[in-house]
C-alpha cells in the first residue's frame, strides 16, 4: 500500500505550489540556498524582475548569478557574501544586474541564515528585488540636493508658519547666520523694519492663494549690515495640492540697487556704465520702441544699432504673438508693473535658442520721459 507515500507527495506538491505562487506575489525572486549540498531552489517574480523566463533563468543565470552582476559591482558583492556566508551573518547589498534585455537593472540582495543547535548555518533565504524605479529617485533627489546646496542663490523653506526649516550654505554666505542659529526662528530676523504690515499681507495673500510672489527686501546681516535682496516666494504643495512649506528664491541685489541708482542720478555717468558694460543693456520708451542699446547688447544679438534703434524691442529677436506681447508691454509700462527679474529662453534671429536673465529698471533723467532699461545677461 503506498497510499502514504502518495499522499505524503501530494502535500509536498501542495506545499511547494502555495510556496511558488506566494512567492510570485512579492514581486521578488526568492531563494533558498542549502550550505551542505549546495543547491539553491528559485522561486517568484523571476520573469518579472529579470525578464528571464524560470528556465531560462535556471539554465543561464542561476548557476553563477555574478557573470550576470556589472563589472564594477562584481568583486565587491563577491567578497560581501563569501564574508557573509562565512560566519551565518545576515546581509543587504545592491548591485547592477544585466536583465535579459541587456539592459543594467539595480537588484537589493537581502539574505538571512537559519541555524542549528551548534549555531552553525544550515540555509540561506533571500530575495532579490528590483530597486531600479527607487535608484532613479535617489539619484534625482541627490542631484536636486546638490544643486541647491551649491546654488549661487539663496534657498529658505519654511513651514506653513513661517518657521525656517532648511536654508542652504548662500544663506549663510549672505546673511552671516547658520543654519543652526536661524532653524525654528521666523525669517523676520532678518528684518530691517522696512517694510509695511501692508507688503507682507499683500505677499501672504498671494502665496496662500497658491500663486508665487515676487518683490525686495531691505533686510539686516548678522554683523548689522543693511543689503538688498529680491525675492522670490512660493508655495509647496503636496500630492492633493495642499501647501505644506513655503520655499523662498532670493539674491543680493545691493550692487545692482546702487548701479541703477547712479545712473538715474547722473546721466554722464549713466553713459560711462552703459558703454563699459559687459552685459548687454537697452532702453526702451513706454511704446516698446528701443532708444539705445549698448555694444553687448549688439555683439549678443549679432545686429547693429541702426537695424535696433527706433524698432519696436522684440526685433532683436523672435517672440510668438507679438501683437499681444506689446500690447501686454504697454499696459505693464503704463501701470509700473513691468517684472523686475525673471530668466526666459529667447530664440535670436540667427535661429539659435539662449537663455537669459533680464532685470527690469524705470529710470528718469531731468526733464525726460520716463525709460526702461533692461540689462540682460547671457
């Protein structure tokens, strides 16, 4: 009567099937490697996470997984598992994993050991993932990091009640306080009392209504010094578009304040900056139409003065909607709400694509029309 026996097979075969199909479910390869006879059963997401089929897996892939790992992963996940399996201990690695695409794919190799009695190591479990969606993330996150540490502006985002959370490395180059002396406080430290009750509540109405804000601060340093800063500050929202944190974009502009404040008072000296400028600087009338435009200014747009001067400002280069361009112009100009920096792409008449970055002044001589200057830098 072998009806035990078959029974006993059947349970075995019931058992490793709801182990399979469990082990699919996860969304990982898992294994199960036996220390004394060296055999290691492969189950799960096999295909899924490889794009290997489970007998092509366990035909070209499962007898020495590390030709399959990246060349400069190699060595060192090599020494990780023989180390780990040398004295039982757990261990997780990542690694670049060739898929059957060809294609790099990162795996998280966790393993576990099961012991006996004497403490010695009888099974390896483990499970291999594929973390490359994850990888990407990381990676973006630490590129974004960088940049905004790096970053030749200065970076501040605060929480919904204005209590400084983050302020990156130019904040404490322009400001003379650390990270650590202004975290938790209210950007207001910076104050110099200079502006209204009426500027913030027109600043907070725009950036609790989910729109950016842009304006100047008159603010103090650290060691009591007074500088300019224009600011730009806008909400962060989460995935239901609620605000969570304000993050505020700001520069010192106190050079630049001085610069166009000398040549509104002087235009003998007006004219000295103007030709010595590296950046390419223009006047325009409330009309849009150029009165004058330095040297840079040519040599950036390759035209001279005579195709500039008393053409309408968007001949320097190619704008879409023109009419609706000028005629957004002149009201701006009209109401003195022309922007006073912003960085935009502009295509020049050549067909070649650059970015700029404009900052906006009106400016008045005695006796003369009111005149925007534009300076803009490649």
């Amino acid at each position: 009567d072998i009806s035990y026996r078959k029974n006993a097979e059947d349970t075995i075969k019931q058992s490793e099937e709801t182990y399979r199909l469990t082990a699919e479910q996860t969304g990982q390869v898992v294994y199960d490697h036996d220390m004394f006879t060296k055999m290691t059963k492969w189950a799960g997401a096999i295909q899924n996470v490889t794009g290997y089929s489970q007998e092509e897996f366990l035909s070209e892939v499962a007898n020495d997984i590390y030709q399959h790992v990246h060349p400069e992963d190699s060595a060192h996940i090599r020494n990780v598992c023989k180390e780990a399996i040398a004295v039982g201990k757990n261990y997780r690695v990542e690694y670049r994993f060739k898929n059957r695409n060809g294609i790099y794919i990162y795996i998280e190799d966790n393993a576990a050991f099961i012991k006996d009695a004497d403490n010695k190591a009888i099974r390896m479990l483990g499970t291999l993932t594929d973390i490359s969606n994850r990888k990407l993330i990381e990676n973006q996150l630490r590129k974004l990091s960088r940049a905004v540490e790096q970053s030749p502006t200065t970076i501040v985002i605060t929480d919904l009640n204005s209590n400084i959370e983050y302020v990156n490395p130019k904040f404490t180059e322009t400001t003379g306080y650390t990270f650590d002396e202004v975290k938790g406080q209210n950007p207001r430290i910076l104050s110099s009392g200079q502006k209204t009750s009426e500027d913030y509540s027109e600043m907070w109405k725009a950036i609790l209504s989910g729109k950016e804000w842009q304006g100047e601060f008159y603010n103090k340093k650290k060691n009591g010094e007074l500088y300019w800063e224009a600011a730009s500050i806008s909400p962060i929202t989460d995935a239901n578009n609620n605000i969570t944190h304000f993050v505020a974009l700001k520069e010192d502009i106190t050079e630049k304040k001085k610069m166009l404040e000398q040549l509104s008072n002087s235009e003998e000296e007006f004219r000295s900056i103007w030709e010595s400028s590296v950046d390419a600087m223009r006047l325009v009338d409330e009309n849009g139409v150029i009165i004058n435009v330095n040297n840079s200014y040519c040599n950036l747009f390759g035209l001279n003065k005579e195709e500039l001067i008393g053409n309408l400002f968007n001949v320097s280069y190619t704008i879409t909607e023109k009419d609706t361009t000028l005629k957004g112009f002149k009201e701006r100009f009209k109401n003195g709400t022309i922007v006073k920096k912003f960085e935009t792409d502009i295509q020049l008449k050549s067909g070649k694509i650059i970015w700029v970055e404009l900052t906006n002044s009106f400016i008045q001589f005695e006796d003369k029309a009111s005149m925007l200057l534009s300076i803009i830098r490649d």
